[in-house]
C-alpha cells in the first residue's frame, strides 16, 4: 500500500465500530494517527473494542459525547449513519471535514479501481466483473459494499492488482479525491430517500462518483438515463451501453451482444436469467474490455455465471413448484425486474421496512401474482394494493409464516417469490438474514 504522511499525528474521530470502522480504526493507527473510536451503541465487551484498545486506541460507546469533537481534525464516518444526527450537525457546525472509508482505500491503493454504484443491479454487476478478472490473468479484488472492506483490500493490493468496488450512495457522500479509474453506474432511481431527503440528493451522491474523473478515465452510463448528464460538466470518457440502440460502448443488436461493434457472444448463450440482467451484462462487458480482459474471459463468465445469492437466487423445486430468493429486492423497481422474470403463476412474498414510498410501481407487473403474502411495516399498504388490483391475499407474521402458509395454495407449475420491495430492518438485521430465513424454510418443506 501507499504509507501516505497526511494523517500522521492528526486527532481522527472513527464513527462507527462495525467491520468498516474496526479496520479504518486501525489503518489510520498504522498510518500514525491519534485514534479515538465513537460508537451510539454499548460496544464496550466486543472482541473489536477490546483489540482496539490495546492498540492505545480510545473506544467511547453507548452515547456521542459532544466532547470528544473538541481538537477533532477528520471524522470517517460509518456510512449507514444520518448526516441529520445531532452529533454529526455539531460537527459540521464546527467545518470538521467528514469522509467515508473508501476515501483511504482510494488513497493508500497502489492499483487502479473500478467503482460501481447504482439503484439496482450493482452487486451483481461487481460479482460478474470479478468473474471476468478470475478468468483472464489479471487480478481484480472484490470489496466496498459487497461484503469486503476497501481500505482492509487495499492495504494489501498490489500496482498490477485492480480494485473492483461497490459503492453505495451513503459511501459517495463522503469522498473527497476518490476517482475510480473506472465509474460504473447501473442506473438511477428513486432510493433511500429516507436518507437522503430528496431524490436530488440522492442522485447527486450517485453521480459524485465522477467528479474527480479526468480525461484519462472513464465512465460507463446506462443510454436511457443519459439525460441526467446534461447539466454537469464530465471530464472522464462516456461509454454508453444499452439494450435498444447502437452506442459508442456496449449494446444488443439481433440478440447479439457488441462492444463497440465488435461481437463478443449470442445473449442465448448467455446463463445469468431475466431480462433485466442484459444491462447488468453490458456494463459488465464494458468495464471489463476497458480494463484488457480478453473476450473468451469474458464469454467464459456470461456462460457461465449463473447469479449471487438473494438476487432472484433459484433455491429449489418441490412438487414442481419453484422457489426463488430475491430478498436483495429492497425497493419497488428490483421487484418488477423479478415480477417480470416470470411467466408462470407467481406466489409473491412481499412486505417490510416502511420507507413512506407507495406501490404504484408494481402496477403493471402484477398481471402474474395469483397470490400475495404479505408481511411487516407496509402490511396496511400491500394489502390495500392488493384489493386494489383484486389479487388474492394472506397476512403473514413474517417471511418463514409465509413460506409455510405458501404450501396449501400452490400447485405443480407456480413460482414462490420472495421478493419484498421494502429494506428488511422492520423484522431483520439485513436482507441476507431476511434471504436465509426463507431458504431455511422452504428446505423444511421437503
């Protein structure tokens, strides 16, 4: 890694001690900083608190004492955490810079980074790169909010090794000279608004991820949103990719996938299932023809690569009734991609976190559902959209209720989709606890 000098001696408040926050802590211990860690919940026993501090780094939990902003010169800041939290407007009132974790991987990374962001499909357009690096000789790294901590990655990347990181909004907020040699945005919806406030907001986090760009760089875009472009000033190269036109990067063209009008495969050879996976596979093809990864790398992962785990994941068949887990669809527009993956009748497993946004979304992709189940937050809202479509519906405790009250009402030939539309944390800790808990059920059906 690079042992930059700009953090030596530097007073470093950590906010937040999850995975992130416990390797940012001690990076910025071994880049000479003197650490302090804050944390709004009791972490005090934790194995990480405890390593932490006999590093002589302070770990301060259970409350955000606004004293320990006092001679504070940097926050990195967990990026699930509000910037409208009391602590974080004080600090803010007091000009102290505040940055995100994958600000330092940026700065310690010896290689060069692709960064993807974007409403939908990201993780799975990280994975499908990651793939094509694994089949070619060169070395990319998965990390950010994939699972793998960028700054922990880069510490141990070398100049030859590529850093192919998620990014989520919150992550972008919080970037000061990040510039992916690569950005990648998937496309851009209305997300998270609970977060950010406005849409506006939202999408300029998204979109921060090209202001550091130069000419030397570039940026891949989805075509039919090219209109958010047009007022900012872009200084990294444009490649386009889409599925209905010819553009100057990736596109279909008579069921035929093309960079840049050269053929790279035939979309029927293509695993990866659902008609919404075609942007993710462009973009995929995109970054990796970027980045010299030859085409029968490429060719060999879209034969390949068959999806991750709680995105439209097929889990089994029982008595001829198929079960998928798509507990990743934590908002109305990744349902609809699932909703339309299928053609036979659908029992869908929806519900969760109320973000105060409505259902109209899913209005035209309902045609299928023979069944909803419904569970969580939104349950007063789903079954009103449910009697307002004249669809069939059960109120369920939860996503392992609805599995089993799944099993009277299906028959040979039905699809059992869980694919909730809603964040998870009303009833679970993160969508892939919510995922597990429907894979766990459904084998109990067997």
């Amino acid at each position: 890694m690079k042992h930059i000098s700009k953090y030596e001696d530097k007073n470093i408040l950590v906010l937040g001690l999850g995975k992130s926050g416990y390797e940012t802590a001690k990076l910025l211990h071994l880049l000479g900083a003197k650490v302090k860690v804050n944390d709004g919940k009791d972490v005090s026993l934790t194995n990480e608190a405890k390593e932490l501090e006999a590093l002589g780094i302070q770990v301060v939990s259970g409350h955000h004492p606004v004293e320990l902003l006092n001679g504070v010169s940097l926050i990195v800041k967990n990026p699930g955490i509000p910037y409208t939290i009391p602590f974080i407007e004080e600090a803010m009132n007091r000009n102290i810079p505040i940055i995100t974790e994958v600000e330092l991987a940026y700065e310690i990374n010896e290689g060069k980074m692709i960064g993807i962001t974007g409403t939908n499909g990201k993780t799975t357009v990280t994975s499908l790169i990651g793939d094509m690096f694994k089949h070619s000789n060169q070395a990319g790294l998965l990390c950010g909010n994939i699972g793998f901590v960028a700054s922990l990655i880069a510490q141990n990347a070398k100049p030859e090794d590529t850093l192919i990181t998620e990014l989520s909004s919150f992550q972008l907020m919080g970037i000061e000279n990040f510039r992916p040699h690569i950005a990648l945005i998937t496309n851009i919806y209305s997300a998270h608004l609970d977060y950010h406030g406005t849409q506006e907001e939202y999408v300029n986090a998204k979109l921060n991820i090209v202001k550091n760009q130069t000419a030397e760089d570039y940026l891949i875009f989805n075509d039919k949103q090219k209109v958010l472009l047009e007022s900012l000033c872009i200084n990294s190269q444009i490649i386009y990719f889409s599925t209905q036109e010819k553009v100057n990067g990736a596109y279909i063209d008579s069921d035929k996938v093309y960079f840049k009008d050269e053929f790279i495969i035939d979309v029927k050879d293509v695993v990866l299932p659902g008609q919404h996976n075609l942007e993710n596979i462009l973009s995929s093809v995109a970054a990796a023809k970027l980045s010299g990864i030859p085409n029968e790398s490429i060719i060999a992962t879209l034969k390949s690569f068959e999806g991750i785990k709680h995105r439209l994941q097929f889990v089994t068949t029982i008595e001829d009734v198929k079960y998928y887990n798509d507990s990743k669809a934590t908002n109305t527009l990744a349902t609809t991609f699932a909703l339309n993956a299928f053609n036979s009748p659908i029992h869908w497993l929806c519900g969760g976190l109320d973000r105060g946004n409505g259902f109209e979304d899913l209005d035209t992709y309902v045609s299928r559902v023979k069944h909803m189940y419904i569970f969580g937050e939104t349950t007063e809202k789903l079954v009103s959209f449910a009697k307002e479509h004249q669809i069939d519906f059960t109120v369920c405790i939860d996503v392992k209720d609805a599995v089993i009250k799944t099993k009277d009402k299906t028959i040979a030939g039905d699809i059992v989709l869980l694919s909730p539309a809603c964040a998870s944390w009303d009833q679970y800790p993160t969508y892939e606890v919510r995922g597990e808990d429907f894979i766990q059920q459904v084998k109990l059906l067997q």
